[in-house]
C-alpha cells in the first residue's frame, strides 16, 4: 500500500482502475482492489458465516433496547462497546441456522431471580407477571426507582420467501415504579410494523429479562434471563 504525499491532491478516496485510494488518520493511500480468489467456500466458512450473521442480528436486536445497551455498558470492558459485549457473550450459543435458547438479552452471571406467573407473548403485545422479588436481591429502591421489562423475539420459518429466515424484534414496557413486595405486572407493545413482521413468520421465541433504573434512566442491575 502506497502513501499518496502530493499535499496539492488533498484526501482522496474511491476506486480508480483496479487501484483504490483510502483514508485512514486524514492520511491518503493507495493500494489495489481486493481480488476474487475464485474458490468455492467451504461448508465450514459458510456456516461460520452464517453463525457470524445470525449472532451479528440478535445482538443488534439488544443493543436495540436503550436500558439494555446501557447495561451492558455497564458490564462491557471499555476496549469494546456494548454491541460487541453482547455479541461475544452470546456467540456460543448460535448455530448457522439458529439462535439457541441459551442465549440472553442480560449478561449470564449475577442475575437476581425472578419467579413469573404469566407470560404471554402474542404478535400485538407481550403481557408477563412476577412475584415480588424480595429485599434480598440487593437492590436499593432509594436509587432505583423504576424496573423495565426488555425481550427480543426471534421470528422463524418465514411464510414467504421475500423475507428473511430469522428475523429479532426488539420490544421495551414502559417504566413501573419498583416495589420488592408486591407482585408486579409488566406490558410490552408492539408498533405496527413489528406486529407485521410477527405475522410473517410462523414460529416465535421471546428473549426477555428485567433491568432496574435510577431516576435517570441508568441501568444498575438486572434480572436473569428468561425464555418463552
């Protein structure tokens, strides 16, 4: 790769011939174009692709929900961001076809428990029911004053071919104050769009956790993960 030093060019950038001019640090530098190997992928790269892609799509999904990703900047070492913190923790648990149901939308360790009563996961809204969580989970209600319920669906077996195979819908309820004696009662709606993309799949998994707030809206700690 040659540096491109003519100060009178300025920053140049784009493709020229089977020569391509790159900016890296305000820097202009030319290298060639990529070229095609003209060899047939493996079985194994194009499935580690596919596994690649479908982790890629389920965390973009979690990193969709604004509690959520700020939670896992929370936990995320700063090097990397919180899309990269969810992807790498839920990397072994997808295949080339599937996100299995060990995957989470909270981090796996230092969850505290929650028991349900009800959940119920339709293409208009998800409706899900706890029991008090209990004084024992660490939680200082003076500081977090609010609890959110998170859940990513994951759609498959597509009733037409003009969508894609898999499919994540990010759905957030809205903010309840915290009680940790009282049951609680959460709801999720979906917009229009994603009920209609619900729709357009034949199989369903739901993703979901809990996530506490401050005041501000920061994330402090969270449930263990669910699947329904």
């Amino acid at each position: 790769m040659a540096k491109v030093r003519d100060r009178h060019l300025g920053t140049i950038q784009g493709a020229v011939g089977d020569q391509v001019f790159k900016v890296r640090s305000g820097e202009s530098y030319l290298a060639e174009l990529p070229h095609l190997s003209g060899k047939t992928p493996s079985v194994k790269s194009v499935n580690a692709r596919k596994k690649f892609g479908n982790t890629g799509k389920f965390a973009s999904a979690v990193n969709g929900l604004p509690s959520f990703k700020n939670l896992w900047d929370n936990v995320t070492p700063d090097r990397i961001s919180p899309y990269n913190g969810i992807f790498k923790a839920n990397y072994p648990f997808v295949s080339s076809s599937d996100v299995t149901d060990l995957a989470s939308i909270v981090p796996f360790v230092n969850g505290f428990s929650v028991t349900t009563t009800t959940v119920s996961v339709s293409s208009t809204e998800i409706e899900v029911a706890i029991a008090p969580i209990g004084t024992n989970a660490e939680i200082d209600t003076s500081v977090e004053l609010y609890i959110q319920l998170g859940a990513v669906i994951k759609c498959s077996d597509p009733v037409a071919d003009t969508v894609p195979g898999l499919y994540f819908i990010p759905v957030k309820s809205d903010n309840l104050s915290l009680n940790l004696t009282t049951a609680l009662d959460f709801t999720a709606t979906l917009s229009n769009q994603s009920a209609s993309l619900y729709g357009a799949y034949s199989t369903h998994k739901t993703y979901l956790g809990l996530v506490t707030l401050t005041v501000d809206g920061k994330a402090v700690h969270f449930s263990s993960g669910f699947v329904h």
